[in-house]
C-alpha cells in the first residue's frame, strides 16, 4: 500500500510539472500586440522587446512599406518565437518578476530617449518632407555639366568659400541672408543654392549661361 501511494503521488506530481511545462510554453511562445505612442519608432520598439536594431522584419511583420513611418494608435504584432521560454525559469512567479523588469526596462528607455523622439518628430512634418524631397532630386540632378556650372558660377561668387560674406550676401554662392533663414551651415547653403537656382533657372548650367550674360544670377 505504501508504493502504491508513492507511486500515484509519482504520477501526479509529474502530469502536474508536464502540463505546467506544456502551459508555459504556449505562452511564451504567444505573439505579443502592442499599440503605438507618441515618440515611438520601430527600432525603439525593436530594440524593447527583442534588444536587437531588426527592425526591418517588425515592419515586413505588419505589412509597413515605409519603416520610418507608424501612427499613434497602430498595432503592431510582435513575434516572440519562444525566446522568452528558453531564458525564463517555469515558474509562474518568476515570469510575473521578468515582465515587471521588462516593462521597467522599457519605461527607462524610453524616458532616455524621449527628448531625441520629439525632436525628430518635430522635424518630420509635411514641409520638411516635400523640402527633403525637393533637395534629393536637386543633389541628384546636379551631375555632368551642371555640376560643372555649379562649381563655375561657386568661384565666380566667392572663390568657393561658404564663410566669404559681401554685405548681406554670405557664403559659398553669395547668397541673400533671408534666403539662409539664419542658417550658415555648409549643409544649409548647399541646400538653398540647389532650390534657389531650381525654381529660378531650373538648372545650374542654365544658371551659369544667365551669369555670363549679366555678371550675376
């Protein structure tokens, strides 16, 4: 009588053990929604839940084209694959600890990152797409021989100089200091000098031929 206590006892103290195993594993291997803030991006949420930069794949996951684009509100899937079984302990208390730790990792991050996520969403509005777009066909375009007139018309301005300043002209093509908004960066010359020549001339060499003509553009 006393093994055939044990024995039954055996049993089901194991089918226990294996059906928590069985349990915990579906579980763990469950994907995981998550609905998008304000701030976010997708390799922050990457990096999160998974503390790797795959991002791509979290986009090809949800269908989105554009992985620099997501919306407050969206829901994303978040493919788990099991990891969290392999490196978790079977025990329901010890995971209810790891998601307190997660969600606590994840708040720190993003508080860390919160200023630089608001900057950049500041700067992705409407107009700096169209003017980012305006300056990637400009920089394209500018091959060849307007290339040329660009450098050409450069010299004739300032020796190629982006710090000569001739009154209110400044930089490297003699431009108008209201064009440049303030903004005397190399970068920021380049750009306005590729839109102003653009919607004037609709090109450099065009740009040029009008200079030598009247000794300006």
């Amino acid at each position: 009588m006393k093994l055939n206590k044990f024995t039954k006892f055996s049993v089901a103290f194991l089918s226990t053990i294996a059906l928590g195993t069985i349990a915990w594993t579906t579980a763990a291997s469950a994907d995981e929604t998550y609905t998008v803030k304000s701030g976010d991006t997708l390799s922050a949420i990457e990096y999160n839940f998974k503390h790797d930069t795959n991002f791509q794949q979290l986009a090809k996951t949800n269908n989105i084209s554009d992985a620099n684009v997501i919306y407050v509100g969206q829901k994303l899937v978040i493919k788990t694959d099991g990891t969290a079984a392999q490196t978790s302990t079977a025990t329901q208390s010890s995971q209810s600890t790891n998601t307190a730790n997660t969600q606590s990792t994840q708040n720190t991050q993003n508080t860390q990152s919160s200023q630089t996520t608001q900057n950049t969403a500041k700067s992705s509005t409407t107009n700096t797409y169209k003017n980012t777009a305006k300056t990637t066909s400009s920089t394209s375009t500018t091959t060849g021989s307007d290339s040329s007139a660009r450098a050409w018309i450069a010299n004739k301005e300032s020796g190629g100089s982006y710090t000569a300043t001739n009154g209110q002209y400044i930089g490297k093509y003699q431009l108008s200091s209201s064009y440049l908004n303030g903004d005397y960066s190399a970068a920021n010359q380049e750009k306005v000098a590729n839109s102003y020549v653009a919607s004037r001339y609709g090109s450099w060499s065009a740009a040029k031929a009008f200079w030598q003509a009247n000794g300006w553009y």
